[in-house]
C-alpha cells in the first residue's frame, strides 16, 4: 500500500511518553525512548511492539481522538 505521506505529518521534536502515529501502520504509539540517529523505540496501547525502533521519517502526529483511543485502550489492557 503506498500512503503520501506530507512533510507536516512528520513529528519533530519527539517527547518521551507522548502518542504519535506509526506511519506503516497508522496505529497509535507511545514513544519509550528516542534513539539518536536512528529513531524511537514504542509500544502500541495492547503492550506489542515494545522496543522495536521505527525511524524518525515514521513517527506521526496523532489528532486528539487517536490520543484518545490509544488512551481507553490501553487502560483495558
């Protein structure tokens, strides 16, 4: 599937514990620790993923609902 993806879309300045959007799966994540050069280290609201690195380029900005329902997810977990 090939998504364009605009450059505004791209998080910069990436915070520690803060939802963003993994751009491949357009999933909710939290972002555990930034890795320099490289990219950040996440988790889905379910607790997969955690410490698999996504690159920079992948980290999106997630709208208030998608931090909403990362949120309520991840309390039923």
């Amino acid at each position: 599937m090939n998504r364009e993806i605009h450059e505004s879309w791209i998080a910069k300045n990436i915070k520690l514990g803060a939802i963003y959007l993994n751009a491949n799966t357009l999933q909710e994540i939290r972002v555990l620790n930034v890795i320099p050069c490289q990219g950040v280290w996440f988790e889905y609201a379910d607790g997969s993923g955690y410490g698999d690195t996504l690159p920079f380029a992948d980290v999106l900005y997630a709208k208030l609902d998608e931090v909403t329902d990362y949120l309520e997810d991840s309390r039923a977990n």
